[in-house]
C-alpha cells in the first residue's frame, strides 16, 4: 500500500468553505425596526438571527432625545407624516398598530415605564435612560428565541433556491426562507447607517423616492446671526409659504453657530432640502413667541417704557436686540415715541422674520432620511415586497418620516411589527 503524501501547501489553500447559517428569518438591522421585527418573528415561532454591523445595535435609540429616548408622542397623527407616496397607505401601515397599543406593550409586555413630559407632549422612559429601552427590546427578542450577530456587516443579499443567501463581510454566510431589511437610511452615519437597505432595494428593481437629509440643522454662509449661538426661544412659530397655503410648525428654536436648529427648525428643512434639489430657496418665517395682535397691544400700552424693555419680557435679551437694529429701531427708543413705520418694521421681525439660511448640516445631524422604497411597492398588511416573495421592508428605509417628537420611533415600531409577523409567515 503506497501513502499518499500531501504538501503542507496544499492544505493551506483549499481551507474548508464554511456552510451557511440556516434560519427561518434574517434581520438585517439591529435597531429600533429590526428589534421590533426580530421579537414578532421569534414569537411567532420562526427561527431568527439579526445581523447587527455595530457592537452593539440600537445606536440610534441610544442616542436619540439626549440620551433619553423620545418613545412616543402622546398624541398620534398620520396627517404630520411626510412621504411621496400615497398618504393613506402610510395610514393604513400606521393603523395596524396604534399608538395606545404601542404605549401597553412598551410597559407592559416590556416593563418599560414611560413617563409624559407635559411641555412637549412627548413620552420618555420614566428612568430618563435611553439604553434601558435598547436593553428591554435586546432582551425580549433574545428571550423569545431570537440569535443576534454582532459586529456582522453584511456584504450582499440575494434571492436563492425560494429563499435567501446572505454574505457577510467576514465571509459568512446565512440562508433564510425571509429578509428583513431594517439597515435605516442615511442619517446619523456615526450609528452604522450607511444606506445599504436603499442600495440593496434599487438594486433588486425596487422603485425609490429620491432620498434628502430630513429633520436637519439649518446653516447660513456666512452665518450672520453667529453672536447669538446658544440663544434659544421655548415657543418659536416656523412657517414656510408653499403654492397652495403654508406649512407652519411650532416648538424650541436655537441659534447655533453655523445657523439655526431646535424642532421649530427640523420640522421645515425638507421643505428647504427639497426646494433645493429644484434649484429653488423656500423662505423660512419666524415669528417669535406671541402673536401679531400680541405684539401691537405690547408696544403701544401706554407710558414711558422702553421698547426694549417690552421685547424682553418675551424673548432673551440678546435676541431682542437683535431684532430692534434689525427693524432699525434705536435701543433706547421709547415705546410712547415709536414712529408708525419703527413699529411696522418691528412687527415684521417680530412676527415674520426671514432666516437667511443656505443649506443644513447634512446626513451628519439629520435625524431621520426623507424618500425610501415607495409604499407601493410593499403588500400594506405585511410590508413584504410585491416584487420579491420573501423580502420585507421595515423603519427609516421606507418613504415616510413624521416630525420630531417620537413619531419616528412610532413608525419603526409599527412597521417592525408588521414585518416580523409577515416574514414569520412567509
């Protein structure tokens, strides 16, 4: 019997493939849509791995409201949504799971108290720690079954044998009968967003809303208003005229050094990022605090008070001035000598003054991606794609955003919902 003798060069390169992981449903996400999707799948009984880029997942959730996590709102309106698909499929996809019902699972099912902060109607976990709510979500999905694979970047997704083949950067590999794409979008890179989802759906055929950074910092160069940086007003009323009417929102303003932010501005910079994807420069209106009528009574109550001194009892100091050398009224002027024109200028910074602002902060500062994979692309009642059996869309990735005040963490909730459920059955 001769033996075969074999080079140790030879064992070297021809190392064993490793088998692909076989499961029932990849999450691939691990944040607020990919949470909520791995704990529905698992408790439906399906198999499921996440595959998390980060270390450890929910960087979004960790981060967002300070450190705190804006849960929810207290008050749920689909009409405060944004998206360049068919608003009633958004409320259809917002209506399989209402806001109540959220609010009891998150305290009760997950033991997460939340507690409303009646100045923002927004509603906190009651401990004031973001990562308790990561933690809670991270734990129910493991505890009902669910295997999570950290630092697991994923490379590529691909239809295969009636299911799915995915590979990992690190050249692993996963096959699952379903996919749920829950990457986010573009925003907030620092936490892992980097788009793949949106790539992955283009890619696969799937029609996309041109995507913009939503929900960000407004900046102005040169930034004129730089020496007020810091200066913020509790109750801003921000307003930007469209073609048909305008869209006004309400809320905190904050001069930064490179421009303007706080929800009053966050809440408009679509307008602003849309505006200039078509060559056009929305004007942005504020009016500070009170009302118009407010305002005239303030500055013609009689006496000898200064109208320096009648700005100051409503907006900071700083600002006040501002706005006076604005309208070209002297500091030291007198409300009983304000000249009829001093006032009318007056009222107009007062009340529908202009930022001159140039662009925003970007993908960098946004807080959420505005377009996505079309509504109509997914089945509603499952958001499972209607080009790929198998495949679900959940969170950022999708056309839709709400305003700032938890109703972003509303959606990501309702449509991991949703495609857990679905890719559990598919």
């Amino acid at each position: 019997m001769v033996a075969t003798r074999v080079r140790r060069s030879e064992v070297r390169s021809m190392p064993a493939a490793p088998l692909p992981h076989p499961t029932d449903v990849a999450v691939i996400g691990g944040g607020a849509a990919g949470l909520m999707a791995a704990i529905f799948a698992s408790r439906s009984g399906a198999r499921v791995v996440v595959l998390e880029a980060t270390r450890r997942g929910g960087k979004k959730i960790v981060v967002s409201g300070g450190g705190r996590c804006n849960v929810l709102p207290s008050v749920a309106d689909e009409r405060l949504f944004v998206t360049d698909s068919s608003p009633r499929l958004l409320a259809r996809i917002l209506g399989s799971w209402p806001l109540a019902e959220q609010r009891a699972f998150f305290e009760g099912d997950l033991g997460v108290p939340l507690a409303l902060e009646a100045e923002t109607g927004k509603l906190f976990p009651a401990s004031n720690r973001a990562t308790d709510v990561r933690d809670a979500l991270v734990d129910a999905a493991r505890q009902s079954g669910a295997d999570f694979w950290f630092e697991a970047a994923v490379a590529a997704v691909e239809p295969r044998g009636g299911g799915w083949r995915i590979a990992l950067r690190d050249g692993r590999q996963v096959d699952a009968r379903a996919v749920v794409v829950a990457t986010g979008g573009l925003s907030v890179p620092a936490t892992g967003s980097d788009g793949f989802g949106l790539r992955l759906a283009e890619t696969l055929g799937h029609a996309v809303a041109p995507t913009y950074p939503a929900l960000a910092p407004l900046t102005a160069s040169p930034a004129p208003h730089a020496d007020l940086a810091g200066v913020s007003v509790p109750d801003a009323h921000v307003r930007v005229p469209l073609a048909k009417g305008a869209f006004a929102t309400s809320g905190g303003f904050l001069f930064t050094h490179r421009g303007y932010s706080g929800p009053a501005v966050l809440n408009v910079s679509h307008l602003t990022a849309l505006g200039r994807a078509r060559g056009e420069a929305p004007a942005v209106l504020v009016r500070w605090a009170d009302d118009a009528e407010a305002w005239e009574a303030a500055l013609t109550e009689p006496g000898r008070g200064l109208v320096a001194s009648t700005l100051r009892q409503s907006l900071p100091a700083r600002l006040a001035d501002r706005l006076m050398a604005d309208a070209d009224v002297p500091p030291d002027r007198a409300r009983a000598d304000l000249r009829r024109d001093e006032r009318k200028r007056l009222l107009d910074a007062l009340t529908a003054y202009p930022l001159p602002w140039t662009g925003d902060e970007g993908y960098k500062k946004a807080e959420v991606t505005g377009g996505g994979v079309r509504l109509g692309e997914v089945a509603v009642g499952s958001l499972e794609s209607r080009r790929h059996p198998g495949l679900f869309f959940a969170g950022e990735v999708l056309d839709a955003f709400g305003p700032i005040g938890g109703y972003n963490f509303l959606w990501a909730w309702a449509t991991g919902r949703l495609t857990g459920l679905g890719a559990a059955g598919a």
